[in-house]
C-alpha cells in the first residue's frame, strides 16, 4: 500500500511516498528556519503564506523522487492538528482537494501520533506494550501504547513545551532559532556543571519547564551581578561566549535529567512496557539520546528516529496512517474535516 503523507503544520512544508508504513519512496522537506531566524521565532503568517508558496513544488518533488503517478497513491494522509491553524489549512487544502481530484481515500493525522511512528520509518518493528516520550517544540507527553493506534496520554507538561524552552533559553543566550540544535552544539564546549539549576516539583508523570526558564534567567542576573529587572534580551550583552557555553550545557543536563527521571517513573507504573520511544523534534538532542540509552537500554529496547526523520516530515504522517489502516481505520470525508489547531490524543 502506497500512502501520500503531507505535513504543513509548523514551519515545514514536506511530502512523502511511503510504501507498507515503512519503505520510503520519497522524502521532501522544505523548511522555512531561514524565514523565521530572522524574527527569532516562527511567525504563524508568515509561516503560512510560505506553505502556499511550497505545498505545489513539494508534491510535485514527491512524485518525481518517487518516479509515481497520482494512479499509484492508494492513500493521502495529512496532518489536521495540533499545530499553527494557517499552516494545517495549506496542507490539509492540499490533501482534500487531491483527494476529491483524484478519488483516493483520505486520512487526517494526528501529528504526535505521527512522531511516534517516525520510529518504525529505519525497519523496526518495536515490541508492544511500550513508552513514548514525546518531545517536540509545541509538547511533551509520555504515550503509553498496547498495540498499534493506541494511545493513553500518562504524562504532560503544565505549561511550555520543552523545546520552546531550548528555543526560549537560546534566545536569552543570544542564539539562533531553532534553540535546539544551537544549544546542543555550544553545550559541547561547555561545563554542564557550572551552574546548578533546580528539578521541578510536579507529582505523578507530568511536567513543568517554565521554571527552567526562569532559573536560567535568574543564574545568568546573579553571575553578571544585573538587577532581576534587567530585562531578557539585555542579558546575552552581558555574556562570554565561555558563560553561554556553560549556560547552555548546565541548561541541557537539567532538561534531560527531568525527561530521564519521569521516564524511570513511568517504567516503575508501567513495568510491562518493553520497549522506550524517543518521539518529536527535540529527539533530535544527542545528549538525550545518550541518556536514554544508558538509563534504559539494559532493562528494554530503545528506539530513536533517524536523525532526519527527528523532526517534522511527511514521511512520519504516511507511517502513522498505514498503522491506523492496518487496525481498521476508515477513510474521511475529504469535503468535511476539522482542523484543530490545539488537541489532544484519542
Ligand atoms: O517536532 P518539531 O520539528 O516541531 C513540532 O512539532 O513542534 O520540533 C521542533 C523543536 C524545536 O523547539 C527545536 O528547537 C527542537 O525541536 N529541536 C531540538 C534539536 N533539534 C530540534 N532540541 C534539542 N536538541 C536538538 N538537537
Ligand atoms: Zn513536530
């Protein structure tokens, strides 16, 4: 089974022919971090308007990679939440009106789901019952899964999502967008010691990260000896680049020791859980993966996404649709869909 996989539902614009969930026929990306880097965030309009520009080329690469016609496609898959409203309309229009043009079942994805399956896009077939933590810059869930196409959300963050909050400390650090990968890289040159910033106190599987933040915040006042009111965007003036450095490796090492102890928390609550997902854009982090692997790999199977499949692509939203098909989802109507822009996993 052939399924086309469109996903429009941030800041990247990508398609892609997946054959049987995992074989990948084409893979297209294009992004707009070369847009946004300039505002030092995503600008939902401006995202938007660029998915208009994109969508048409980017179907079209898709078909060419794959050397495939709209007869070969047995299926058009297509994230329709969460994510930038402007920005799931473009992909979602896409997908609905070559559903209708060409007669092909039509099945809107939810896009976490679809981080999940990035996982089995390398030829793995991970064990069941397993633990997803999901970390992406809209989220951050630990996903309990029995079986394919079930999901039980056991843990959520409160308030920011942990890869706003690379992207929100970067920017305190005078670092470029996406704060992700530019911290993970200035935390190697850095000592993950030299500041200590506090654990959150949240019960039971869920997270808090803002305080994170404003620990940074805090650190880097004290360090430069500035007054709390000193506001952010001052504060990377006053920074070496050997401070932003151990800023940001001191900042890394607390975010992955929160990730790593919810999870252990979570492999106490669920002690059938076989194997251990990393999911979304932050699972990109080198450090994280590293962590993940030494707390869990003796006890389970650990699975990461192929670095390019880390974050946002079509490829994933295919994946995702041929396992739901497989456990007897039925297609929707393409005149008729909702696209929510906040949503949680059902
Ligand atoms: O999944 P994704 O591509 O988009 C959403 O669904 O949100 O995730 C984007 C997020 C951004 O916050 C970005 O800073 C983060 O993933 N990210 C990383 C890394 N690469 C991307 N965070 C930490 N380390 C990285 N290497
Ligand atoms: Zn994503």
């Amino acid at each position: 089974m052939r399924i086309l996989g469109i996903e429009s539902s941030c800041d990247e614009t990508a398609a892609a022919i997946i054959e049987n969930g995992n074989r990948i026929l084409s893979n297209v990306v294009v992004s707009q971090i070369d847009i946004h880097s300039a505002y030092g965030g995503v600008i939902p309009e401006v995202a938007a308007r660029s998915h208009i520009e994109a969508i048409n080329p980017v179907l079209h690469q898709a078909f060419t990679d794959a050397k495939l016609d709209w007869a070969d496609i047995d299926a058009i898959a297509v994230t329709h939440t969460p994510g930038l409203i402007g920005s799931l309309l473009i992909g979602t229009l896409a997908a609905r009106t070559s559903a209708i043009l060409h007669n092909i079942p039509f099945y809107p994805t939810h896009h976490l789901k679809s981080h999940i399956y990035a996982n089995w896009l390398s030829g793995y077939e991970p064990e069941f019952p397993l633990l997803a933590l999901v970390v992406s810059g809209g989220h951050t869930q630990i996903i309990y899964m029995e079986r394919h196409d079930d999901f039980h959300i056991i843990g959520s963050t409160r308030d920011d999502a942990i890869g706003e909050v690379f992207d929100k400390v970067a920017k305190i650090l005078g670092l470029p967008y996406p704060g992700g990968p530019a911290i993970a890289k200035v935390a190697l040159k850095g000592n993950e010691k030299a500041y200590q910033l506090p654990m959150p106190k949240v019960d039971g599987l869920d997270f808090s990260f803002s305080g994170l933040k404003t620990a940074v915040l805090r650190a880097i006042q004290k360090d430069c000896n500035l007054p709390i009111t000193t506001p952010s965007h001052e504060l990377k003036n006053h920074l070496s680049a050997q401070q932003i450095n151990d800023f940001a490796a001191s900042f890394q090492a607390t975010a992955v020791k929160i990730l790593i102890t919810k999870l252990k928390k979570a492999v106490k609550n669920y002690p059938e859980a076989k194997s251990i997902l990393l999911a979304g854009g932050v699972s990109a982090n080198l450090a994280l993966r590293d962590a993940l692997t030494s707390a869990f790999s003796k006890s389970h199977r650990v699975y990461f996404p192929d670095l390019k499949f880390s974050t946002d692509n079509g490829a994933m939203v295919a994946s995702a649709a041929y396992y739901s098909i497989q456990a007897g989802e039925q297609p929707s109507d393409p005149y008729d869909l909702d696209i929510l822009p906040r949503s949680i996993i059902h």
